[in-house]
C-alpha cells in the first residue's frame, strides 16, 4: 500500500488540479504495463472500500518511495486524511468512452462564469477519465476555484473515458430554487382609494387571485440558468 497526501506537502508544493503524481518506479511499471491508450489511469482505493479513477500526471522527484501525491479534492474525495493509507490499480484496459453523462452544479455560481461551456470541456478533457458522484473541477485557468458538480447517467459504463463527442445533459444547479408565487396585499390606504375615496358602500372589485372565473398567476421573476434541463454536444463548443 501507499500514502497518500496533498501536494501541499512535496517538495513543490503544487501539481496539477486533475490528476497525481507517484514515485518514479511506480509510474514506470504503470507505463510499462498500459499500453492502449497514451494516458494512464488508475483507480485508488481507501482501507474502508472508496474507489476514485484519476489520471496519472507524472513522476514526482520526491525521496518518498511509497507517497502519492494527490489534489486536495482527492483525499476529499475517498474520505480519508493526509497520509492514510491507499492501494493504486491500474486501468489496464481502457475503459469506453463516455456518451452522454447528466451533469448537475451544485452551486448557480459555478454557471455564471462567461466561459463556463468551453471551460467544463477543458475542464473534462483534463481530467481524462469521469465517474460517477461528485465531481471536482476548475471551469476557468485564470481564476483557480475548485467547482463541485453531481456526475449521473454515465454511459455506456459507470466508468468512462472523456474523448470524443460527449454529450452533456446540464441541468439547474442543486442550489437554484424557483420564485414562489405570490398574492399582492393591498395596504388600508390603497383599499381606501379602491374603494372610492372613502365612500363605503362602494364595492371592491373581484379579487384576480382568488375568483374561480378569472385565473391570473402572479409570479416574482425567475433567475435564468444558463442551459438549464437542456443537452448540449461540448464538441460543439470547444475541440481541444
């Protein structure tokens, strides 16, 4: 087994956002034994059974003959802390690659970037490899955040690659909610005026909201999210 940590301890102290860096002899044998694609993948697997399939960088020059360094989002991701224990696979065959995945942000603001789209597909295309759950990525070089979207619908497998035509079902972001109805209350001043200045015996006219004859639908307006419930091709954006 290995350890693994964050690049904030290397002697670096920073990698790549998507993918890790192994010893020397370890990314060596790895790269000796795949031979079906030009990228190596893995899968790293925590002491109680959590799963992640990532990219290998590189090598790192680190003297630590069993460390693995990995992005923050990684250790996030298996649930484990900085140097617990890992076992590294790797994915010797290649696995498909993806067709159609369901992407949802979990926040709005992760979609209000202008090149969100052709960010997502670098973004995608970095990465390599998808699975499904949580999903960590940086949709713009320029401002180094970490967004967080739900990875579903993965086909044709639970695993895939990210080349070629994929597309991608984007929908409203976990956080986005709807605008309630409402119903306009008058205040007493404005009932007064409705009434006829005063005038008591003149009646009010039907309300809109509640008459069974008349249905109006009041609504408070509505954010708009960029491709929501749509399907788009990220080929049809950005061809890296």
């Amino acid at each position: 087994m290995s350890t693994l940590y964050s690049y904030t301890y290397s002697s670096e102290g920073h990698g790549p956002w998507w993918g890790i860096r192994c010893p020397s002899h370890m990314y060596q044998n790895i790269v000796n034994r795949v031979q079906e694609t030009d990228r190596c993948f893995v899968y790293l697997t925590s002491v109680r059974g959590d799963t992640l399939a990532v990219a290998i960088e590189g090598p790192h020059s680190d003297e630590q003959c069993n460390t693995i360094f990995a992005p923050e989002w990684v250790l996030s991701r298996l649930g484990i802390e900085e140097g617990d224990s890992v076992t590294m696979d790797p994915i010797l065959e290649a696995p498909p690659n993806a067709e159609l995945v369901r992407i949802q942000p979990i926040t709005v603001a992760s979609v209000e970037n202008p090149i969100f789209v052709e960010g997502l597909t670098q973004a995608l295309n970095q990465l390599g490899i998808l699975q499904e759950g949580i999903l960590s990525a940086i949709v713009d070089p320029s401002m180094p955040e970490l967004h967080e979207f739900l990875v579903e619908n993965l086909n044709p497998a639970k695993v895939c690659l990210a080349n070629g035509d994929l597309n991608v079902d984007l929908v409203s972001a976990v956080d986005y909610e709807e605008a309630d109805t409402f119903k306009y209350n008058a205040s007493p001043m404005e009932e007064e005026f409705i009434r006829g200045n005063g005038r008591p015996n003149t009646p009010l006219p039907p309300d809109p909201i509640s008459s069974p004859l008349v249905p109006v639908s009041t609504t408070l307006p509505t954010m708009f999210v960029p491709f929501s419930g749509k399907g788009y091709r990220m080929s049809d954006y950005s061809k890296n």
